[in-house]
C-alpha cells in the first residue's frame, strides 16, 4: 500500500544549525512528493515539490528536499534555521488513481532554541 | 488568482448538534476539492474529495457528509456532532491531476471543539 512516513515527530534545533527532517515513501511507481510547513492554527502552505527530473529540489523559505530512489526517501534540508522556521512540517505522496489525492505523513514538530 | 476561503475559522459545538463548515475557491473552474481532517496530535487524514458537482468520494466512514452544490463550493456537514469529530478541517483544491504537475492548495481551515 501506498504510505509516507515522518519518523521523527518532535526534533528541537538550536538557532543557527542545520536542519534536515526525515520522509520515507512507498510507492510502486514514481512518486510526486511534497514538503508543506503549518504554522500554528494555520493551513498548510507549500514549501517545495518533487514530480520528476532533478533530484534535488529548491523551495521557498531556503528549504530544500532531495529526493533518493534508492533509500525511498524525501528529506528536508536547510542549512541555518532561523527561529520562525518552528512549525510543523508534513511531507506528502500522491495517492491512488487520477484525482490528485494526498497521503501525509504524520508531521514532524520542530522547535527552535534560542 | 486563485484563493480558497473557508469559515467559519472557529467553532464551538454541543455534542449531536449538526455542523455546516463552508469552502469556496475563487479564480479557478472545475476544480478537484478536498476535505481533510487534523485532530490534535495525528495528521492529516483525507475525508472526502471530488472532482465535479454531485461527485463526492469518501474515505473513511464517519460521522460527516460532504456535498458539492456548486462548481467551486464544497460543505461539510453533520447532523449529530460527536465528541470526536473535533478537530481542524482544511479544505484543499487542485486543478487536473499531479501528472500535469498540479500541486494541491489549502485553506486556512476550521478548528471545531465539539463540547
């Protein structure tokens, strides 16, 4: 069965350091895969996507993913976290069929130290 | 451009009150439309979607219903609200399908605590 996972659910960071949070997928076939950010009783917003070509993806807020075939996964980048980056993160695959549906993963929280 | 508006944002409900949380996306024609579901700690599960008026698919059986009258209007709905239906709702929309390259966009979605 098609599945994304977020191993981690909570990750802290300290102000400065690098950041990567972990997606795996399962899919038969070539998968479209996301990357959103939720601030706080907020809806979701798009940092960066994965259809095909280039493996290694650029987003907005200088995230980036890269996608590896080999180990099933999809991992989130960023080089120096910034303190509005505490949010909680959602990677997601394409689902079954034509309609564009989304399976998420379970969200990893992340927390910034000052 | 397109833009997705949802209400009510905030919601207080008495258990086996019936529920009607509203989405419309502007900007756009036929779009697919979706309703998922955030309760406190878990993910995001997909409750229904659909691609055309009148064509609502569900995905988990539950206590709500969904129904598109219009092209860009998608309702969630109830007519006896549990305990645990609360929660945060997003409404989404897509045009086409991921093969085109369509990604899926949300609303600022609804916190209902049913009481």
């Amino acid at each position: 069965a098609q599945s994304v996972t977020q191993p981690d659910i909570h990750i802290t960071v300290s102000e400065g350091a690098s950041l990567e949070l972990r997606c795996n997928y399962s899919y038969g076939a070539t998968p479209y895969l996301f990357w959103y950010v939720q601030s706080p009783g907020q809806g979701l917003q798009l940092l960066l996507k994965y259809f095909s070509g280039d493996t290694l993806v650029q987003g907005i807020k200088g995230f980036e993913a890269e996608f590896k075939r080999s180990q099933s996964s999809f991992n989130l980048r960023k080089p120096s976290v910034h303190w509005s980056d505490a949010a909680e993160y959602f990677c997601a695959g394409h689902g079954s069929g034509n309609t564009g549906k989304l399976i998420f993963g379970q969200g990893t929280t992340l927390q910034v130290k000052p | 451009s397109q833009t997705i508006h949802q209400w009510p944002a905030t919601l207080v409900q008495p258990v086996g009150s019936p529920l009607s949380l509203e989405c419309t996306v502007e900007g756009t024609s036929n779009p697919n439309l979706y309703w998922y579901r955030q309760a406190a700690g878990r993910g995001l599960q997909l409750l229904f979607y659909s691609i055309g008026i009148d064509q609502i698919s569900s995905e988990v059986p539950q206590n709500l219903s969904a129904s598109r009258p219009q092209d860009r209007q998608f309702i969630l709905s109830s007519k006896k609200l549990l305990l645990s239906d609360s929660g945060f709702y997003l409404c989404a929309w897509n045009t086409g399908t991921f093969i085109s390259g369509n990604t899926i966009y949300f609303g600022e979605g609804s916190w209902l605590t049913v009481v």
